[in-house]
C-alpha cells in the first residue's frame, strides 16, 4: 500500500513537471518575434561591410527588437518587401535595434559598418562569431590567403566573385586586396584563365582569340622569371579580354545577321541596296580579321543606310500624287453633288415638325454622348496600355543601349538595368546597397556613364538622383 502511495506521489510530480515545462516552453515561444531567414555581409575594397538581414515575423507582431552585428553602425534602412520604409529607433549603446514591424510578415533591414574587417597592412582580416548562418562577398579585387578552421558550408558565384556560406560560429578569413604577389597564387590565375581561354573557343566557334593567348603567354613568362604580381595582373587581363572578346562577337554576329536579313528584304522590294551590301562586305572582312567592334560599326552603317529608302518610298513623286488626286477629287465633288440633291428634296416634300426636330436634336446629342464616350473610354484604354508597358519600353530602351554601346563593363550595364526597373530614376545610395559597392567605385562609374551621354546626375535633398538619360531615345 504504501508502495503505491509513493508510485501516486511521484506520478503527480511528474505531470506538474511536465505541465510547467510546457507552459515554459509555450511561453518562451510566444515570445520569439522573428525568425532570421538569411544574413548577407558584403565587404568593400575600403574594409567596410554592408550587412543585410532578412527575417520573417510572426504574425500580428507590431514591434520588434534584436541586436545588430558589428559596431559603429550607421546607414540604416529598414524595409518591407514591397521597398516601404518602417520607422525604427537604434541604441547604439546595446547595439539594438527596435522596428515598429506594422504587422509586416517580412522585413530587410540594411546597414554599414568599418567593424568586421581588421586592417593590419596589406594582409586585411574579417572576423565574426555568428549565432546563424551567413554568406559573405569578398571585395572584387581580394585574394583569400587564409580560411581559418572553419570551412565554407557553400561556395557559389555571383558576376566574377565567390560567396562563402559558413555555418554558426567563428568565422575568420584573411586576404589581402590586390595582387598576392605569390607562385601559387599567379599559378591559380594562369589556370583559372586558360580554363576561361578554353570555354570560349567551345562555346563559340570559329572566335578569334589571338590577342587572349598573346597576354596568356606575357603571363607564363613572367611566371618563370619569378615575377609573380605581374604574372598574376596578366592573367587577370587575360581572363577579362576574353569575356569582352567573346561578347563582342555575339553581337558582331548577331548584327551581321540582322542587316543581311534586312538587305534581302529590301531586294525582294526592288530597292537599291548597292551601298548596304558594301558595308556588309566590310563588315564581314574585320570579323574574319577578330576585329569584331569594326564589324558592328559597319553593320550598323549597312541598317542605317537602308532606312532611307524606305523614308524615299514614302514620299510619292509629284506626278504620280497629281494623278492620285484626279480621282479623288471627283468621287467627293460627286458624292457632295449627290448629299445636296437629296437634302433639297427632302426639304420641298416634307413640312417641318417641331417634334421631328426635337427628336433628331436628341438623336444628334445622343449620338455625339456615345461617340464621347467611346472616345473617352478609348483614351483611358490608351493610358492604361502605356502605364504598362512604359517599364517595358524602358527595359527594351536600356538593351538597346547596351547592345550598342560595345565599351560598357558589366557593372555600368547592371546600374542601367536597375536604374529602369525604377522606373528611370534611383538615388545613389539605392544602387550602392543594391551592387554592394563602394562610394568611390560607385562614383566613377556613374561619372564614365555622365560621360557617355547615357544618364544625368541631379541633387535632390542633399542626395544625388541618378537618371536616365532618354532625350536621344
């Protein structure tokens, strides 16, 4: 009996436990605001980090609070998905941020801080203890010498430069920016290249790449005579020679293609195409030759030089426009001629009524009503069709611009694809946070885009408003 006393007791004791720790657990999860979807950390050439949060909140939460990486934080945005700005108040003290979340389901929030990367001469250290997963972009121009204990978890491309994935925990990376200076490392770059040198001779047959292998050997010289940084710097021209050659030859070929589609055209219309067919042969020669910008300037010559037949042929000569106007002119005279007996016979046969007026004056306003209305519903048809394709045209505007304008870098044709996916006109701080890239190198290739004549920079708001430039669209 007294065993089954004690059994009872210690059964009760363990369903209070088991209630209060549910209750614990229950509570403590009430209490868990968001959860951290993805932290992205870029670093700029100059140390500092551009650090991104994406979270998901739980459902009906207005205000949320968490502690920010890094120290000496500043350029903070906090965004919902939609790119709407939420108010927030940091304590720089803590080192937390408080968001009023609006009852958001998700929330970015961006910020910059000099506080992740120790600079110590020419060898740079990131270091971070993270409760969560992050990814990482290095600086474009960095060389990774040293990965610390921990291994990347992923390692993925994006444009020409890895993104390390890491686990939770102590994460160090040393590298320095610039050229490494080593064996190794000028030996990883030769590689690196002539595995570049052998993909485009694969994927685009028939491609002149002599001018590629020239600087590739430059660069195995001078990896034999030791002289590793420019061994290194040379197989990096190498490798960024050969993505502008093959792009210049995809558009060389493509324009080739589309004036040779052209002139037949126009030949099948009996229209003069001697002068096109000129410029096509040249165009041809200087791709035979690798001179693949030549052969899409005189493709180009050879389109615009068969747009002005097609301006001639519009035109009618003047005599063939007076013997088109002859008959013309007597079909209206008869049908007027025609209008005005009927209306005058009406007038001898029929009395006027005041009722028959009233009805026809109602006929003719209702009449004019309708035709106003269908011209107003045509008007709005009109508006609702331009709102939504003007991003469209926008967009098909800034490829073309890209397509032939040949001396564009990959960063200045990603700004001007963003810079129309907002509708023409982004704030410099926008298009920095978006490409991770520093106020400097952000700056120069805004300038070298003023330059070209493709957009112009206005100051709103102590803020500098960079726009497209559409007035020789």
């Amino acid at each position: 009996m007294v065993f089954v006393l004690r059994l009872f007791s210690l059964l009760i004791i363990l369903i209070i436990l088991v209630i209060f720790s549910g209750s614990i657990s229950n509570r403590a999860f009430s209490q868990i605001e968001y959860q951290i979807n993805s932290v992205f950390i870029g670093i700029l050439s100059n140390g500092d980090s551009i650090v991104q949060y994406d979270l998901r909140l739980k459902t009906n939460t207005s205000e949320i609070t968490l502690p920010l990486i890094g120290g000496n934080i500043n350029d903070i945005l906090v965004r919902n998905y939609l790119s709407k700005y939420l108010i927030y108040t940091f304590n720089s003290l803590t080192n937390e941020i408080k968001i009023n979340s609006q009852n958001e389901s998700q929330i970015r929030i961006t910020y910059q801080t000099p506080d992740l990367v120790n600079k110590q001469e020419r060898e740079w250290s990131f270091l971070i203890d993270s409760a969560f997963p992050f990814t990482v972009k290095l600086p474009n121009d960095a060389v990774v010498t040293n990965l610390g204990e921990q291994s990347p978890s992923l390692i993925r491309k994006l444009g020409g430069q890895n993104l390390l994935s890491f686990d939770k925990g102590r994460i160090s990376i040393d590298y320095v920016i610039g050229y490494a200076g080593t064996r190794e490392q000028a030996t990883i770059s030769i590689n690196s290249a002539e595995l570049d040198l052998a993909k485009a001779e694969n994927e685009h047959l028939g491609i002149n790449l002599g001018s590629v292998k020239d600087v590739l050997l430059n660069a195995k010289t001078a990896l034999n005579q030791s002289n590793f940084i420019d061994a290194e710097r040379l197989a990096t021209n190498a490798s960024d020679l050969s993505s502008t050659i093959t792009e210049s030859f995809e558009d060389s070929k493509e324009m080739i293609s589309n004036a040779s589609r052209k002139m037949e055209e126009f030949q099948n219309m009996n229209v003069d195409t001697s002068q096109a067919l000129e410029f096509v042969s040249k165009s041809n020669i200087k791709f035979s030759q690798g001179d693949y910008p030549k052969a899409i300037e005189y493709a180009t010559l050879a389109l615009n030089s068969l747009d002005l037949p097609r301006q001639e042929q519009s035109f009618l000569s003047p005599s063939l426009a007076y013997l088109a106007i002859i008959p013309i002119a007597a079909i209206v005279g008869f049908l007027m001629l025609r209008k005005y007996r009927r209306k005058s016979n009406s007038q001898l046969q029929t009395p006027i009524n005041k009722n028959d007026s009233y009805i026809t004056d109602n006929q003719t306003n209702n009449l004019k009503e309708n035709n106003l209305i269908e011209q107003q519903s045509s008007n709005e048809e009109q508006t609702n069709k331009e709102l939504t394709s003007g991003k469209s045209d926008l967009q098909d505007f800034v490829s073309n611009v890209i397509r032939q304008k040949g001396n564009l870098k990959p960063e200045e044709k990603d700004i001007l694809a963003y810079i129309s996916e907002k509708e023409g006109a982004a704030f410099e701080g926008e298009i920095r946070n978006k490409f991770i890239l520093p106020k400097t190198s952000l700056w120069r290739l805004i300038k070298r885009l003023e330059r070209e004549n493709l957009i112009e920079v206005t100051k709103i708001g102590g803020q500098n408003l960079i726009k497209l430039k559409l007035s020789d669209k």
